[in-house]
C-alpha cells in the first residue's frame, strides 16, 4: 500500500523542497525503504548469539542461496552432483540441511522439551523424587512422537516422512 508520501512525491516530483514543513523524516525513510514482506527467519538468522560467518552462511541458506553440487551441476561447473558428505543422492540444500518441515518439527522438539523439562521439575518438586536424564528424554520423544502421529500424512512429502522414520519417530 503506497503511503500518502509516496502518493505525492509521485504525483509532484519537483515539489519535495517547497514543502512548508518538509517532509517528516520516518515517511521518507519509510518510502524511500520501500514496503517489504516481513521475513519469518530474520531473528534466527541475524541474532546476537551466532558468530558472523554463521550468520552469514544462514543468510545464504534463508535465501535458498547455497551453492551446492546440484546447482553446480546445472550451471555446468561440474559433473558430478553427488552430496560431498555422504555420497548419496543429488546434493541439494535440502538434502545437506533438511526440508522447511523437518527444520520446524526440530524446533517444536525444543519447545516440547522446555514443556518437558518444567512439567517433570514440578512432579519432582510436588512429589520429593527425582526423575533420571533417560526418563525426561523419553517422555519428549513420546510426546512428540504422539503429535506427529496426529499429523495426517497425506499432506506430508515422502521425504519428510523417510525423515522421521529414520529418527523413529512415526
Ligand atoms: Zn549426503
């Protein structure tokens, strides 16, 4: 949606300097920023914790940027557009790092153990017993577990499927 800034400063180019009271300068910078999408991974990627070279190989990953084997391959650098890690299949980004899916089923597993992690720690408190490190992981994956299985599969891609039962949890 175009700002009433916009709206005048298109309709009279040359009028910007007799303006009476100018143009205030958040409209100008807003304009002149333009109006963009907002972008979902910007925290993740651009956050304080990370070193720079990380933040900047997860811009490139955000952007779907990575040059990998099997756009090198299409670009005719190379010949061969096997993954260099393991050698199997057609190296791809989300071959190397995993599908939009797999990323957020990975997040909802850290999610799951903070629940996790704060619900055991009341039981501990109410009932004086102490839980082993081995039942609190198995309570996370059997929840999470149980909530992929609500899931209705046929919304799934094949390989996000293949993901999870490699890690057993379908
Ligand atoms: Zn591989």
């Amino acid at each position: 949606m175009a700002s009433k800034l916009e709206d005048e400063f298109t309709a009279n180019p040359g009028k910007w300097h007799e303006q009476p009271e100018g143009y205030p300068p958040a409209s100008c910078y807003q304009w002149l920023k333009g109006h963009n999408p907002q972008i979902n991974w910007r925290k993740v990627v651009w956050n304080g914790w990370s070193l720079p070279k990380h933040n900047f190989m997860g811009w490139i990953w955000a952007h779907e940027a990575m040059l990998t084997n099997n756009k090198l391959f299409l670009y005719g650098v190379t010949d061969d557009n096997s993954c260099q890690l393991c050698g199997v299949g057609s190296e791809t980004q989300e071959h190397l790092i995993g599908t939009k899916a797999q990323k957020e089923i990975q997040f909802a597993m850290v999610l799951c153990a903070v629940y996790q992690v704060w619900e055991q720690r009341n039981k501990c408190r109410m009932k004086m017993v102490l839980i082993q490190p081995e039942v609190l992981a198995k309570g996370i994956v059997n929840e999470m577990r149980s909530r992929i299985r609500e899931r209705d599969k046929k919304q799934m891609r094949i390989d996000d499927l293949e993901w999870l039962a490699s890690r057993n949890l379908l």
